[in-house]
C-alpha cells in the first residue's frame, strides 16, 4: 500500500491522528474542530500556559466555547504539549503559527520558519502538512518545502505538503471552522488530494485550487478585500 493510500484510509476511518501548531484564534478552534469529528488531536506551542489551559479543558479563545472545549479535552481526543516531538506519533500537522508585519511592513516569518526546523528531526514517511499562516505567495514551496524534504522525501510520495488559508472571522457568530468554505493547493496532486480529503472531514465545502501559490494569492486578495 502506497504512503498516499495508507494516509487516506486512514483519513477516512478517523484514525490519522492530527497535530496542530499555534494554539491561539486560529489553532485552537481548527484543533476543536478536528477532535470533535472524531480525530485524536495533539496540539503543540510554545506557551506553557495555553497548553495547562487546554489540558484542563478550559477555553482562552472566545470563539471556543468551554464545555466543547472540556467535553474534547475529557474525552480525550484533544490534548496539548510544548514538546515538538509529538510529531514523530502524528500522521497529519497544520501550521498555524502567526506572522505579524514588521515594522518595515513584510511579514516576519520567524515562527513559520521555527515551526518548519523544529518539526524535521520527527518527520517520517506519509505525512502531512499544511501550512495555514498567513503569508506571501511562494511562501510553501520556497521556505516550508525545502525543510520538508531535508530527509531526502519527495512530496507527493513519501510525504504531503499543501497551503490552506485560515479564513477565521474571530467572534462572526454565523461562521466558523465548520461552515466557511476551505481552499486548498497542494503542492502535487496527491498532495492536494490527501489535504482535501483531511478538511474535507471537518468543512462543509472544499475548493482545491491548483497550487499552494493559488492559494497564498486566494488569502491575499481576501485580506485586501477585507481592508479595503
């Protein structure tokens, strides 16, 4: 069985266990979201205090309410960890680390570029990871991918890399994870195919696009839409 093949039914049957990177506005609601379709969720940052909070079941983000939160939590298909080794156990990640402006107004990629270092000693055949901050288009192929592959993976095969833009409207009560609609570019095919068949088990509505640089320019164009 190919990695692509195993990870799908795995996918499909609910038993790929899902990591997520960056636990705030963003992290924490998709990590919910994901343990409450069944998903066994390990949520990785380096704040000792949003972990404790999560472990114990209680909410930080107003978006997420505390008895879903405690309900995840003492089932447990949601827990929380500083230690970037949880990887080495998980079969899909999503990196929703932030990326704030610099003062010269570029965004400061510093975390996504921590994330990326941190999570390659505990990379292993047929994994997935997608990258969710917010950023310039190229930023999957000429930053994340690279450290992906420094274990002599290709994508598509041995390992899956995607872009999807977190679209969350922090406190919009008619919209959340669930029902706003995710857009998707892999960086292959099968790397696009195994993403949406992940969100697809936790969004109503999925739109592929054909490559993460699609889907980088989606979110910029959006975020532009909004400002202005």
């Amino acid at each position: 069985m190919s990695a692509r093949t195993n990870l799908l039914d795995k996918i499909q049957r609910r038993t790929a266990r899902v990591g997520v990177i960056g636990l705030g506005y963003v992290g924490l609601p998709l990590a919910t979201e994901f343990a409450r379709s069944g998903f066994e969720v390990i949520g990785i940052d380096v704040s000792a205090d949003k972990v404790a909070s999560i472990n114990a079941g209680h909410s930080y983000i107003p978006d997420i309410a505390a008895a879903d939160l405690h309900t995840v939590t003492q089932e447990d298909k949601l827990s929380a960890t500083t230690d970037y080794s949880a990887i080495q156990e998980l079969d899909t990640v999503s990196i929703c680390v932030p990326t704030p402006l610099r003062k010269t107004r570029d965004p400061d990629m510093s975390h996504v570029v921590s994330a990326a270092e941190a999570m390659v000693p505990y990379l292993h055949p047929g994994m997935l990871i997608v990258l969710e901050s917010t950023t310039y288009p190229g930023t999957t192929v000429e930053v994340v991918l690279p450290k992906m592959l420094t274990n002599g993976y290709t994508a598509g095969n041995e390992i899956f890399i995607a872009f999807s833009p977190e679209r969350i409207d922090p406190a919009n009560p008619a919209y959340g994870v669930h029902n706003t609609p995710k857009v998707i570019g892999g960086v292959t095919s099968a790397c696009g195919d195994v993403a949406v068949a992940l969100y697809d088990t936790i969004v109503e509505h999925v739109v592929p696009v054909s490559s993460p640089q699609t889907a980088e320019m989606v979110k910029l164009l959006e975020n532009t839409f909004r400002a202005v």
